[in-house]
C-alpha cells in the first residue's frame, strides 16, 4: 500500500477509520524516515515517508481488517480535494538542526512525535533538487514551521590557537552552528530553544536564545522544554506521554 500525504495526516486518516491510536513513534534515522501507528485493536502500521510504503501488522483478522479500513480511506483522500481542518493547518512544524548524536535524535523526535508535532529534519527531506542551502532557507524562512529546536552534542573537538591545546574541548558541527544562525535569524527568538549537552563551547553569539542543559540524556529537558513549547503557543497533546 501507498500513501504520499504527511503523517499528521495520515493519524487522522486512522481516527477516521474508527481506530484509537494508543502510541506514535519515529522509527529509524536511514533515508526511509519510519514511522509506527499503534491501534488499541493490536494493529500495527508502518509507514515510510521517503518512499510512501505503507505496511499493517497484527494478528490476521486485526491485520486484514485495518488493511482493507485503510485502503477504503486512503482511496477517497486520493479521490477527494483534501479539506483543510483545524489539525493540519495549525502550527505543529518544528524544524530541528542537529549533529550526529543519532540517540538523542530519535528521543527529540519520538516526543514530539507522542505530543502531535511535526518533526522536520532536512537530510530526511530531498530538497526538490535545490542546493542544501537554497533547502535550508526555503524550509526556515516557511511560515509553516512553528519552532526551532537546535540540539548541540558533542561531535568534535576544537580550541583557539591563540589558547592552545590544552583547551580543548568538546563543540557542535559547523553545519549544525551554520543552521542555528540561519534559525535565529528567521524566527523570533521566542520560537527557538537550543538543547545542549553540558561541557560543549557555546558561541557567545547565541547567549541570548533560550538554551536547555542536559548531562547524559536529551530527555533530561523535556518538561521544560513542554512548556517553552506552550509558551510559543503551540497545539499539542501531552495525552501519549501520560500513558508511558
């Protein structure tokens, strides 16, 4: 099965059907970009954004069942001029730059994932041909992203050399301070939290936006990074959450 839509949509889709969805999360970081649907029948759909694959799983009768609720559903959004609701046109795009902490990627994405957001990572995107930072002002400078989430980890190691050696320590990717600068310069500063993990040089530039320590995990930062989210007045739903 196909489905090309986004995947707020596509919960919709399953609610419409006439299933409760008891859990939502990201699935891995290679170029399919997965996501799982749980249903609280034991149905389990998996969808692939890169490629639009769109596979069911479950007991047999639970399996079949979904499958054929799902293609009924999915033929009529495919045949229907899709109508804009209060779910997708509301502001639930958050744009994350990142480095190569692959872990704390995923449990950045699997709660905003559980809260109804749209997490945006543009090497999951394919840019439509366009150079990456023609992509990257395209997608920042969208008035569809809400927020800005720069998660700072430790990637490699630097120091001045007026300073020597000796004080070295741990910074971000220069993509990654690259795209924090083009965020901070698109959105207010009221839409953007920086996680960092303590230990890392901070660029006395940024002093200013609102930044999130954590020690070991990212998850270390989630409370108060809900409530920056509320503070942007973002819609959400901390009901996922709750039930883990």
């Amino acid at each position: 099965m196909k489905y090309s839509g986004t995947f707020e949509d596509l919960k919709d889709i399953v609610k419409t059907a006439g299933y409760k969805i008891t859990e939502v999360k990201f699935l891995s970081l290679n170029s399919s970009r997965g996501y799982q649907i749980k249903t609280s029948e034991g149905g389990v759909i998996n969808w692939y954004e890169s490629t639009g694959t769109l596979n069911v799983q479950g007991k047999e009768n639970i399996k079949q069942k979904l499958t054929e609720d799902l293609a009924k559903h999915l033929e009529e959004t495919s045949t229907i001029p899709f109508s804009k609701t209060a779910s997708n046109t509301s502001n639930k795009k958050i744009f994350i730059v990142h480095g190569h902490d692959c872990y704390a990627l995923t449990e950045l994405e699997n709660v905003l994932l559980k809260l109804g957001l749209e997490p945006y990572i543009l090497q999951n995107t394919s840019g439509n041909g366009l150079p990456i930072i023609q992509t990257l002002k395209k997608e920042i400078c969208d008035s569809s992203i809400s927020f800005g989430i720069v998660l700072l980890t430790h990637d490699d190691m630097g120091y001045a050399i007026s300073q020597g050696e000796e004080k070295i320590q741990p910074r971000a990717r220069q993509n990654v301070i690259f795209e924090m600068g083009m965020l901070a310069a698109a959105l207010p500063l009221e839409r953007i939290a920086i996680l960092k993990k303590e230990g890392i040089e901070m660029l006395s530039d940024v002093n200013g936006v609102y930044y999130l320590s954590f020690k070991e995990h990212v998850n270390e930062t989630f409370l108060k990074l809900i409530k920056r989210l509320k503070k942007a007045d973002l819609s959400f739903n901390t009901d996922q959450l709750l039930m883990h």
